[in-house]
C-alpha cells in the first residue's frame, strides 16, 4: 500500500481547516439568532390580528316553537298528590276553634255561640266569655270602658286582675294569640310584662287573624298549649 503524497496530505489538511473555520464561523452566526429567540417571532406578536370576533347570530335568525303542547298528560303513579301534603288534615279540629268572628261575638266549632258584645277567653280547651272593660272602675258605661282599654299612648292597656285565670291554670299555655278586635294596636310595655311574667309569650293581631292563627296553632300544637283572649270585631278603640 503506498503512502499517501506530500501534495495530497497538504489538500487534505487544507480542507480540513477550512471545514473547521467556517463551522467556528456559522457558529458565531447563530448566537445572534439564539439571543433573539427570547423575544417573540413577529408572526406570533401580529397573530392576534388575525382573530376573528365571533359572529352574533340575529334573534331573528332563532326557531321559535311552533306549538306549546308538552305532549300526552302522564300516566305515571308517581305525580305528586298536593292535597296528600296536609298533615293536619286528619286532625280532628279542636271544640273551641272558631267558625265565625261575629261584629258583636263568636260561634265555636261546639255549637256554643258568645253574643251581646262580649269578648271571648279561650283556655285550656275551655271558652269563657270575658269582659275585661269591666276592670275601668268609674266608667259611665259600657262603651266608655271599652274605649278606655287605649291608654293615652294609643297602646292596648288592661289591668293585671283581668288575667287572673292565666295565673291558676295549670299547666299554664306556652302562647297567647291576643286578638284586638277589627285593627291592631300596640299593646302597652305593662301588660306585655304581666303576661310574660307568667311564662306566657304574647302574639298580637287583628280578631280575625288571631281566630284562624288560634286554629292552626291548636289543632297542631293542643288547646293546653296556645290560648287565645279575643275581643269582637265591632270593637274599635
């Protein structure tokens, strides 16, 4: 095998580092380009002009329905029975609910009817009739003593012996629904204290509200609990 020439072995030295300087060169050439991949290509900054907005379609452009018909009615057994969702509705209603609030008394669900004006007392599934007017001493008559049940404060105001029968029941009521004849007034800060010093919360309202609240309250919770003093709608302070 012979040798390989002077003249060849100085080309191919030649080729050699030529080969290897412009590597170094092209090498050189790039680290601008690698500094500059930092930064964004201008393609990519200006790409978000090429996004479209979404295009809104009219409302006239919608399908309305052609027909409001929900098709065949339901043949299933599981279609709620509202009228089932009375609980109380096999409660038997107690003997002194009110059937009616009368201008000058009161019909019980008894039979027992309070008329000529007086004022009806309900506790502990007992119905007194009740005259706390009575309580003014000195009045003219009647009317003057019912009006005087309004203190000077326009608050509804009687006097602690007209409770007497709240303070020997027993158990005593948890609530009292106090019904103030065809409006409503404030009762006065005394009688609300007399009464809640016997342990017995007071609800105020008009007859008629406080008769159906009676109702509801004591055919769910018992008579010996919700008590009830109610004066005639025809009263007016």
């Amino acid at each position: 095998m012979h040798s390989p020439s002077p003249q060849l072995l100085r080309a191919l030295r030649t080729t050699l580092l030529s080969v290897h300087a412009r590597g170094s060169l092209r090498g050189v050439s790039r680290l601008p380009t690698a500094v500059t991949t930092f930064n964004a290509p201008s393609s990519t900054r200006n790409s978000s002009s090429h996004i479209q907005p979404a295009r809104m379609i009219p409302r006239s452009h919608t399908h309305k329905p052609t027909t409001h018909d929900r098709g065949p009615e339901s043949q299933e057994d599981t279609q709620t029975d509202f009228g089932t969702l009375d609980v109380l509705g096999n409660t038997p209603v107690p003997s002194t609910a009110i059937d009616a609030c009368l201008d000058s008394g009161f019909h019980l669900n008894s039979g027992v009817k309070i008329t000529g004006g007086d004022a009806l007392l309900l506790v502990g599934g007992e119905a007194f009739s009740w005259r706390p007017w009575k309580a003014f001493e000195g009045a003219e008559n009647d009317q003057a003593a019912k009006a005087s049940m309004i203190n000077a404060k326009g608050q509804f105001e009687l006097d602690e012996q007209v409770w007497g029968l709240l303070s020997v029941v027993w158990p005593r009521p948890d609530m009292l629904i106090l019904g103030l004849g065809g409006g409503m007034y404030p009762l006065s800060p005394a009688t609300k204290r007399h009464i809640n010093s016997l342990g017995i919360r007071v609800d105020i309202q008009d007859t008629r509200n406080a008769a159906a609240q009676f109702n509801l309250l004591a055919t769910e919770r018992g008579v010996s609990e919700i008590a009830a003093a109610l004066i005639p709608i025809g009263w007016k302070g």
